[in-house]
C-alpha cells in the first residue's frame, strides 16, 4: 500500500434519529481521497453530501449516530479521537467552507481580526499574527489586503467575503478542504474567478479537496475523481473524466442527460427527466434504491442490492446493468416547440426610455437607466446579468410593481399601461403574470392549493362554483400534477411540484405575457428539465410570451428565442439568442459566456471579468462596463456613452469597438 | 401522466404528523404541564364557585372575625368573619373573567394595528408608531386609573381599559412579523391579482404571523391577571363585596401590623401562581411553536 491517504471513508453508515426512530441516512459509503487530489461529491438535495462532509468534521448534528464503518484521516482514526484531539485536528488538519460566506463569518469583528485569529490560534503573537493575516489575503488574490482587513464582514461583497473565508480555511496549511457548494450563492462571473482562485490555491498549498457540489458543470472542471451519491449510497465512483463521458450508472446516465446541453434549443426536442422521487430517508428497500425510478430495472434489480462493480480504470458502477446503462432508453421523443414567432413589427410589449430610480438614504440610485424593449407575441426573451444588474427591476415595472420614472412609457397592444398594478384594467392584469424564483416564499404556506389557484381564477376570470372547479381542474392537468394536490398545502409538496402550482396560479387567466424570474434555480437539475419541459409545452400549445430571467446561460439558451444582457440597469446587448451566443458579442456577454461552467462541449474562451459590479448609486461614465471590460479600449470608454451597433437586423450592441473588429478579436481567442 | 399521485399521499401523512408533534412536545414539556395544572385549577375554581366552598363566601360571622387559620376555617375569617379559603377560591372566577377577555380585545386590537401599520408603512405608520411609543411611554396602573376615573369603575372598565393599554404592546411584535412577511413573493402575488388590501391583510398575512400573536396573548394574560388585581387593590377595579384577590388584600393590608397577616398573604399567593402558572403555560407553548 502506498502513503496513507488524506481522508479514507470507509463502509460508513450513519442514522438520525427522528421522533425516537432510527433512520438510515447514509447506508454504506467508501472513498478514499490521495495526496493532492480532489474529489467531488455530486448528487440531489437530501442524498447525503452535506452528511457525509460533517463526518469527515466530524461535526454530526446531536441526533447523528455513526452506526458503522470508519473514517481515517491521514491514517488517524477519526471516530476514535478524544475532544482535545478532534479539536487539534480542526485546527490544523482539515477546515471547510460553506456555502453561504455571509453567514460564515462573524459580522461584529473586523475581517483583518477574524483571519489573524486563525494564526493566533496557532499561537502566534498579535503582530505577526496580522502580518499573516495579509500575506494571506494577498494569496487569496485580495488586491487591498490592508483595507479589507479594517472593514466588517457585510461591507464586502458575496465573492469578497467568500475569499475571505478560503483564507481562514487554507491559513493553518491543512491537509484537507472541504468545500460545500462555496459558490452556488454567487454570480456566474465571481463563481468562475473564485473557483480559479480555488484550483490556483490547490497546486499551492498542495491541498486535497472534497468539492461538494450539485452542479456538475463545476465539479466537471474542479476534480479528478468523482463520487455520484444517491440516497445515501455511493452509486458511481471514478475519474470524472470517465464517469462524465462514459457512466455506468442509470442515475448518472439521467442526471448529465437532465443538463441542457450547451447550445441545445427547445426546437431540438424537449430535456430528459428522470421520473419520480428519491426515497424518503430511512426508507427501507430490498433490492437496489434507483430500481423505482430506473428504465433498465428488471426484476433482478428490485430483489438484490447489486454490489459496486468494477468497470476498469478505478470506476466502478453499484448497477447490475452497469454494461447497458449508457442505452438507458430516453423518454418517448416529443417534439419540441417550434422557434417563437419573428418580431413582424408587431409588438405585445414596448417599453420606451424606460427608467427607475430608488431613493437610498438620500442618494438616488439607478435601478434601470433608458431601456428600450419590444416583446413580440409567442417569443420568450431571455433576460440575463449579474446580480444587480436590474433583470428583477425590469421584470417588476413590466408587472407594475414598481412605477417607472415619469418620461418612460410602457405600452401593451399598443396601448399605454399604467406605471402601477392599480391603474390597470382588468384585461392588462390578466395579461401580464409572473411565477416567481422560489416556490415556497411565492406560495402562501397557510393556503390549500385549491385556494391558491382558485382565488387567481375567482379574482382574473369571475369564475364561482362549478366553473371556477372546472378551470381548476383543467390548470392542474396542464401543469401536469394530480387532482389531489388541491387538497394539499404547499410546505406538503417538493420543490418541483410547488413550482408547478405556481405555474398553474399564473395561467390561471390566460395570460398572454408571463415573467419567469430564476424558475428553476432552487431546484435539482431533474426536476428543471422537467419545469424547463413543461414551459415549454405550455408555450406551444397556449402562445404564450415568456420574459424569462435566469443566471444559468444553458438554460437561457434553450428556453429563449432572444436575448437581451443587462449590466448596471442598461441594455448593453440584444438579438436572437443565436445571434448573441454565435457572436459577436458585446465584451460584456463574451465574459459571462466564458464564466459559465461547461459540462458538455469542453472549454470555452476564458476571458475573466475583474473586480466586482461598481454601485448603482455612482455609476461609472461613459461606457458603465469600461472599469471591468476586458476589450478597454482607452479613453473613449470612460468619455462618451457608446453607440449601438447593428451587426444584423435586429442584433444590437452598445460598445465603442466596431463590429467587424469585436468578430476578428472573438474569433481569434476561440480555441 | 399521474406524476403527483405518488408524493401527495406520502406527504399528507406528514402533515398530520407534524400537528401531533407539536402536541407531543407540549405534553412533554414539564413547563407546560405544570403551568397547566395550575392554571386548570382556577379555572376549576373559577367554574365551581360557590358549589366548592366550605362556607358562604359573602356569608358574615360578627362574633368570628379575624380567626387565625384552624380546623375550621384552614385559611382563617376576614374582617367580617368571612371564610377567606372560600372567597380565594369564589374570587378566581372575576379575575379569570375580566383578564382574558381584556387580553383578548388587546390581542384582536393590537393585531389589527399592527397589521395596518406594517403592511402600509409610510405615514400612517410614522404617525401610529409614533402614538403607540408615547402611549407604552405611561405607565400602565396611571392608564388604567385615568380611564376608570373617566369612565367610573365597572367590570366592563376595567376590561376596555386594560384591553386599551395592551393594544400597542401587541401591535408592536406583530407589526415586525408583517414587516418580515409583506415582502415575500406570495403577497406580491396577491397585489398582481389586484386583490384589495383587507383581503391581503387578513387572508394572506394574518395566517402567517398567527403563531407571535399566540405567544404575546400568553405573555399578555400574565399581565392582565396581575392589572387586574393592582387595579382592583387601588379600589378602582372589582366593587366589594365581590370576593375579588386585589380587593381582598386592599381591605385587610392594614391589619397586617397586627399580625392579621391571612386574610393578605392567601389572595396574594393566589394572584401569585395563577400569573406564574399562565407564565409556565406561555413558555412552554413558545418554545412548542418555535420547533
């Protein structure tokens, strides 16, 4: 046997107890993660992965019991240490890093403090303790270390603050990081920087990883090996590149197939779906746990957990059909909708110099500066940009849930829509729906789900009694769920079916234009494929338009017909979504292109965007993107407003770089 | 396709189960118990009455009078030779009248405040905030005395009165739970169906901050019990000859120097653990309803 490696799991097995019952969380999982290298952990909310990194803390929650199994830590066995050597162990061994920074670090001491206090720890005095303290913050590429160190944990923003605690963690030298999704509460852009912060540091410190993730995208480029947990057990395991391009497990076979690939269209034909729910924790099964979810079950699955077997190459698969499950049978082929209507002159929603400005202490901040926007019947348009960027500001004027400066104008059909919900007629109100990011704040959780979508009906269509049940009806077919749920209360359903009752409450009056804000971003990606599918399904067979708002670009891609980038509350780009992802693009798009991490198709041009989204309240000039544009050009940038250029009908760029120059500059940084 | 046919079911098991675990916990919970063995026991009283009294509380003895504890009269007689255990327990039920009744109309009023003030904002709130804040600035006994001055002292008074008082202390914590709530995407919702405002107020919002208006009606009644019996002592409350606690321990703290010290000390511990048992029950089912 070689060095002992850094974290070996081994045939672990772990109960909570619930209301006096042992329940099995997780049933039997081995991995072993060598020097230097890093293992990912991917797989659905509930299957485990937070459990597991606990363990490796061992920072279990009171009802924990480790029922089996062992876990060692460069040789040491980690269940058999007494508390002042676990406490020694977290210091110098092992540190981890959470997913929201905001709530990691305390927000009443200064940042330079709470980093020195990892040194001080170390027993180190004051002085160099802060000297440490620096030199780290300088590792973690923190430009200013001196003034970040003075300021408290909430004047820094969300990347800000997770370098912060990669610091804390990476500060004793440890043998081993455990990341727990570290940057799903960031923007695409700071993902990307942070994530190669983070692949930088590793080759550094020589540090091994264990990257949770449910994004596979990003463990994809962050890993060398990865685990696929399911229901607590470890399903596939092996080289990511072999698990990804050639998995052996039915699971992983139906997740990677759920991910819209890149560039894929909704007239391609529709996402696939795994069908039904993972089992509930404790649940007890004879034969292998995918089995009531997997097209290749036979018989032989569901009386006989199947063992892992070894597929070569230090992958193995826990399927019995492990031959077979790249032939998974996809769902019955449906076509896709076709590509939405082509903007003929006829607009359904025009927005003209559109503004809004908020009122901050006293400062006027610019939520949306001059947009100009036409929505045409039957399309979606995909809205994309940072944080702040002004994508939700749109989307609530649009609603009228906030009145737009005086010299804007909004226009529906050609008629002028009132500023606020209020001043419109009943048609206007109908018309214009949203189904919001998160189905349970969306949601009343104190609501049946007959209430909830039979008030929408009572309220848009004056439907009572028999009528307003038969509409109810007919809602929750189109949505697809069941009748019974009209009985239920939302905190009874999952995350996917309450976004579904949030589609139906939506359509509950034909409406013509819907906003979707981030539909699918609290949710697991089999779960999105089958919203994704069914948004579209409603598009087609009802022609309805969708502004749809979403970070993810794949998805923004499959859903949209065109797409338009936001950056600071200005439209920097528009025109079909092909024209904008075929380039050229404004430098501002080709970043966020290149941020997005790829699961299908390889690497794209890595351009990085630096620095962070400069405040609303004291926009740059001249062109507002100049202080983090990657294609500065020089002082026409931060001078003068730039023109906006037409590379083809209906394709609009709003940069100082010509056309013809931005296709050449593109198509020499493509690979 | 009959996707959700599978995880309802599963699901509407949970939802019962989740109901009898709070239930579960509060029989658990040694605070709740406790405070709801005492309190159930006044309420007993209060029921009972005089079908529970060894004597005829309002009954008077000339030639008993001031009787220390005994066989006979385990509480001992009051001034005018009336068996003070018999009117502690008759004395339970004016108290266990007019407290919740007064907490309620604080409770109803003051979430009714809060509601508006929260959910408007602006002016409104500016001005009624500002209202509520000199008006908690008093005193609550001064309040209630100016009130019972104005009005003359009744059972009805001293129920308005108190229920006035409490009004703006409940507004207050249910005033920051809309203001937590009126932000979430279901209210937006709603004002995208153009519902009108009192529907939003008391369909949409009151279900979900229910759970801190329970806790401060708890909380309130403790108070009450204790407004009560201050106001019935300063003799602006309950009239004699009511077996009122406050009224007792008014008539008789004077003899106290005597060394007549029963006819006080019995209304006293009264008042006592009914405030403590109502305060046991308010913590237990606090700490309930946070789980």
């Amino acid at each position: 046997m070689n060095a002992p490696a850094v974290l070996e799991i081994d045939d672990l097995r772990l109960a909570f107890r619930v209301r006096g019952t042992e329940r099995q969380a997780i049933h039997g999982v081995s991995f072993r993660i060598g020097k230097e290298e890093s293992f990912g952990l991917v797989g659905e909310s509930g299957c485990g992965k937070s459990t597991v990194a606990l363990t490796a803390m061992r920072y279990l929650p009171g009802n924990a019991r480790i029922t089996g199994g062992s876990v060692r830590v460069t040789g040491r066995d980690l269940l058999k240490m007494s508390e002042s050597e676990l406490r020694r162990y977290r210091t110098s061994t092992v540190s981890m890093v959470y997913q929201n920074p905001g709530t990691a670090l305390n927000p009443s001491i200064r940042v330079g403090d709470q980093v020195a206090e990892v040194f001080r720890i170390a027993g180190l005095p004051r002085a160099e303790a802060e000297d440490r303290a620096r030199a780290m913050l300088q590792k973690v590429r923190i430009s200013d270390p001196g003034y970040v160190m003075r300021r408290y944990p909430h004047q820094l923003s969300g990347g800000m603050q997770q370098r912060v605690v990669i610091a804390m963690a990476l500060a004793p030298n440890p043998e081993l990081l455990i990341l727990d999704e570290p940057t799903t509460a960031l923007d695409a852009t700071v993902e990307a920087e942070v994530l190669d912060l983070i692949a930088a540091l590793r080759t550094e410190f020589g540090t091994s990883l264990l990257y949770i993730s449910h994004n596979l995208g990003v463990v994809a480029r962050m890993c060398e090996r990865v685990g696929v947990l399911y229901a607590g057990r470890l399903v596939e395991v092996g080289e990511t590149e072999a698990v990804f391009s050639d998995p052996r497990h039915p699971y992983t076979v139906g997740l990677l197939r759920c991910v819209p690939r890149w560039g894929s269209r909704k007239d391609e034909g529709v996402l696939d779906t795994i069908p039904g729910l993972p089992p509930p924790i404790g649940a007890q099964t004879a034969g292998c746990v995918y089995a009531d979810r997997c097209a290749l079950a036979v018989d032989h699955c569901r009386q006989e957990p199947p063992p892992l077997f070894e597929v070569g190459g230090g992958h193995s698969s826990r399927c019995f059909r492990h031959e077979e499950a790249s032939r998974l049978p996809r769902p019955a082929a449906q076509p896709g909708a076709a590509a939405g209507v082509a903007a003929n002159g006829h607009a359904l929603i025009q927005l003209q110099a559109v503004s809004k400005t908020f009122q901050q202490d006293g400062h006027r901040v610019q939520g949306l500066v001059d947009v100009d926007l036409q929505i045409a019947p039957g399309e979606a348009l995909g809205l994309v940009g940072e944080s702040g960027s002004g994508k939700s500001t749109l989307a609530k004027v649009l609603l009228g849930l906030l009145e737009p400066d005086s010299g804007g104008h909004l226009e529906y059909e050609g008629r002028s829509l009132a500023g606020q919900v209020g001043g419109r007629d009943e048609e206007e109100v109908r018309a214009i729906q949203i189904v919001f990011q998160n189905p349970g704040a969306s949601l009343n959780r104190r609501h049946s789900i007959r209430q909830i979508i039979g008030r929408a009906v009572t309220k848009l269509l004056g439907l009572h009694g028999r009528e307003r049940e038969q509409r109810l009806f007919e809602l929750t077919g189109s949505v697809r769920l069941d009748r019974s749920v009209l009985d239920s209360r939302p905190e009874q359903l999952s995350g996917g079916l309450k976004q579904r009752v949030a589609i139906a409450r939506a359509f509950a009056g034909d409406p013509r234009i819907v906003v979707c804000d981030e539909p699918t971003s609290a949710l697991d990606v089999s779960v999105q494929a089958a919203i994704l599918n069914l948004l579209v399904d409603l598009q087609r067979s009802k022609g309805v338009t969708y502004l749809f708002i979403s970070h993810d670009l794949g998805v923004v891609r499959y859903l949209s017909d065109r797409i338009a980038v936001l950056y600071l509350g200005r439209l920097l780009e528009i025109g079909t979504a092909e024209a904008v992802f075929k380039g050229p693009h404004h430098p501002y798009t080709e970043a966020l292109l290149s941020a997005a991490p790829v699961l299908h198709g390889g690497a794209k041009t890595r351009i990085r965007l630096e620095g962070e989204v400069p405040s609303a309240a004291d926009p740059p000039s001249g062109c507002v993107f100049h202080t983090r544009c990657p294609r500065y050009l020089g002082d026409i940038c931060r001078d003068q407003e730039p023109p906006l250029n037409q590379p083809e009908p209906g394709h609009l760029i709003r940069c100082h770089i010509p056309v013809d120059e931005l296709r050449r500059l593109q198509l020499v940084d493509e690979p | 396709m009959n996707v959700a046919a599978v995880p309802v079911e599963r699901v509407a098991e949970q939802r019962t189960t989740v109901r009898r675990e709070r239930i579960r916990l509060l029989l658990r919970s040694p605070t709740f118990i406790a405070g709801a063995v005492i309190v159930g026991t006044w309420v007993v009283c209060a029921i009972g009455g005089t079908h529970l009294t060894p004597y005829d509380p309002f009954a008077t003895d000339p030639l008993n009078r001031l009787r220390p504890p005994s066989a006979r009269h385990l509480f001992g007689t009051d001034q005018l030779g009336r068996d003070v255990l018999s009117r502690v327990v008759a004395g339970a039920r004016g108290i266990l009248i007019v407290a919740p009744l007064a907490t309620l109309l604080g409770t109803v009023a003051g979430t009714a405040l809060g509601l508006v003030t929260g959910y408007f904002r602006g002016v409104v709130d500016e001005v009624l905030m500002r209202l509520v804040d000199a008006f908690r600035a008093l005193p609550v006994v001064i309040v209630g005395m100016l009130g019972l001055v104005a009005l003359g002292p009744s059972t009805v008074t001293v129920i308005l009165v108190i229920g006035i008082v409490f009004t703006p202390i409940v507004a207050r914590p249910v005033r920051a739970a809309v203001l937590t709530q009126r932000g979430q995407e279901y209210v937006q919702a709603a004002r995208l169906r153009r519902e009108r405002a009192p529907y939003i107020l008391f369909v949409e919002l009151l279900p979900n901050v229910l759970a801190p208006v329970l806790v401060e009606f708890t909380v309130r009644l403790g108070y009450a019990i204790f407004a009560t019996a201050t106001l019935s002592f300063l003799g602006f409350g309950i009239q004699p000859p009511a077996p009122d606690w406050g009224l007792t321990i008014f008539e008789h703290y004077g003899f106290i120097s005597g060394g007549y010290w029963w006819p006080v000390l019995f209304p006293a511990l009264a008042i006592a653990s009914l405030v403590v048992g109502v305060n046991l029950v308010s913590d237990g089912t606090s700490q309930a309803l946070e789980r």
